[in-house]
C-alpha cells in the first residue's frame, strides 16, 4: 500500500461490548446483522442465545486441553470507524466490524482475537443500492461501471494502512461471509485442521472483485461439522498468520450468525458435498429460536445508501474524487 498520499482525512474508531446489554448506537447500520439481533420483544434472548452458540461452537473445536468443553469464552466488540474528510472534526461513519477476544477460563489469560469478521459498511450499501442500479437503469443487460468500488476499496486499504488502525490492533482484518448461491464449488484435497476442508468456486464473483479492490484475497474452507464451506477474505497468508484458536474465534462467531441469518445453507441437515452449490431455497434445514428479519434487511440497504450519497457522497465529492485518483493501493 503507498500512504503517501495528500490528504486531511483521519478515522475514529470506538468500540461497544457485543453482550446481552447491546443496544444499537444511532449511526449503527439498521440492516447490520448483529444490529437486526438486538431488537424487538426478544432482544436479550436473541443476543444470550447467539453468544452461547458462540461459546459452544468455539469450545467444540478448540477441544484440545479442553475435557469438560468449557474452557473458553468469547468476548465480542463491536468496532465502529469513522472519517473525518475535512480535518475540521465532522465525521462520517464508514464501517463497522467485530473484534473477538478469547478468554481461557482455566488460566484466566484474556487474548485479542481476529479483527473483522462480519463486515459493515455505508459505502457498500451506496455502491451496490445506488450506484449498481442506476448504472444499469434502462440497459438491456447487467453491467458493472469501471471504477466501481474504487472509492470504497481505497478507503478500506487506507483506513488499514493507518496510525489509528495500527493502534488499535495487532494483525490484519479477516472478514467471514457467506458463499454465492450463484456459484458451484468444488471440493479440494486441501485440508487444514481448523478451517477444514478447502473448496473452490467455478467462477469469480461481484463480491470477489469489490473485496479485490478492498486489497483481499479469497479462500473457502468448510470447518469440521459445519454444514457448508466459508468465503474467508484476507490479507497476507490465512493459514500462517493467525494462531488456530484466532481463527476458531471467526468460525465459531460467523457460523453462529450465518446460521441465524443463512439457516438455508449454514444450518442444513446435510453437509456440502463433493460438489456443491448453496441454496436458499433448501426446505431440509433447522431453524434457531433466535428472530432476525431478513426482509427487512434487503428493503433498508437502498434507504442506507441513498443516506450515503446525501450525506457523504455528494457533500464531499471533490475530495473523494481527489483522493480515489491519487491513492494506490
């Protein structure tokens, strides 16, 4: 990444515990997914819930030293980065991801997990809501713009490369997502013994090439018991860089929550196969006790990012343009 680049902007990063307690901050994303948990009759249920799968699934794979299962907790926080574009103190909030922390019950030690996980961002939803469909109004056939994810992923590499992100944490972001059920993957002979199984997709997607501009690569791997591989996107060297209880504290959070959110794929009856390719659709799953709205989800991202182009997009768009053209990543 080069930093040497002119410019006013900085970032604030704060942080929430992610704890039966949480309650959304005004400049939470509504349609974040761990936002969508904590609302309505059944908040707190919903958020011990999904912390004791947490906690469960972590001590299921880090089972080692660990007679009882219960040797471990996770700690979960919520990150909240925003830019400060002029240097004059009004802020704008850019995303928001998770922190886990690993807390060995039997020594009382208290270590940082990995930073990222889930992935929220403002500019995503503008960039995919707003500037996706009004590229394509009209047109005959779906097509991306060039520079499409230019400004987002610029401000990601950014944001990383910066004195505040180095501040904060130790080791590079990975972020956790589900796969593409437009995609067919296929299983490799590759096989790690946390992340598990390793597979590969029949083609790149849109997600691959926004997350590319981010400066992340891609792998997919299906942790052992899991019902269905991971799309880990990463900096560096997945395998290397992280110790195995860093990366049990990513699957046993984000499998946590593609199960609540992605029951269809991630709480399936039966396990992917040779051969695999996700669906939504898919009636042979279980459900958890935990609500979540995804309706509610879909239809909010385009009232976000129409928020993004009034209030960030728009107001600073000489700068942004300024910035996008001088800084490489």
């Amino acid at each position: 990444m080069n930093n040497n680049v002119s410019t006013d902007f900085s970032f604030t990063i704060d942080s929430v515990q992610f704890n039966e307690d949480y309650r959304p901050s005004d400049n939470t994303r509504i349609t974040t997914n761990f936002a969508n948990l904590a609302r309505g009759e059944r908040r707190k249920e919903n958020l011990r819930d999904a912390l004791s799968m947490i906690n469960n699934r972590f001590n299921a794979l880090a089972s080692w030293d660990n007679e009882r299962g219960d040797r471990y907790a996770v700690e979960l926080e919520i990150v909240s980065v925003d830019i400060d574009v002029e240097g004059n103190g009004n802020t704008f909030p850019t995303i928001e991801i998770l922190q886990t922390n690993i807390i060995d019950k039997q020594t009382g030690k208290r270590t940082q997990g990995i930073v990222g996980n889930n992935f929220s961002s403002y500019v995503r939803d503008y960039d995919f809501s707003v500037c996706l469909s009004n590229h394509n109004r009209g047109q005959s056939s779906f097509s991306v713009p060039n520079d499409f994810g230019d400004l987002h992923g610029k401000l990601f590499q950014y944001f990383v490369n910066s004195e505040a992100y180095k501040a904060h944490f130790s080791k590079l972001p990975v972020i956790c997502l589900s796969v593409s059920d437009n995609k067919t993957y296929r299983r490799t002979e590759n096989q790690h013994p946390v992340l598990g199984v390793e597979y590969q997709p029949n083609e790149s997607s849109l997600t691959e090439q926004y997350f590319k501009k981010m400066g992340l690569n891609v792998r997919y791997f299906m942790p052992p018991n899991s019902a269905a591989p991971f799309a880990f996107y990463f900096f560096g060297d997945l395998l290397n860089d992280y110790t195995n209880l860093e990366l049990i504290s990513t699957i046993a959070t984000m499998e946590t929550f593609q199960k609540i959110y992605r029951p269809e794929i991630y709480n399936a009856n039966a396990q992917a196969g040779l051969s695999y390719k996700p669906n939504l659709k898919n009636s042979d799953h279980s459900v958890t006790r935990i609500v979540y709205d995804r309706d509610e989800r879909s239809h909010l991202a385009v009232e976000q990012g129409k928020f993004v182009e009034e209030n960030f997009i728009k107001p600073y768009q000489h700068k942004l343009q300024q910035f996008t053209a001088s800084y490489a990543s």
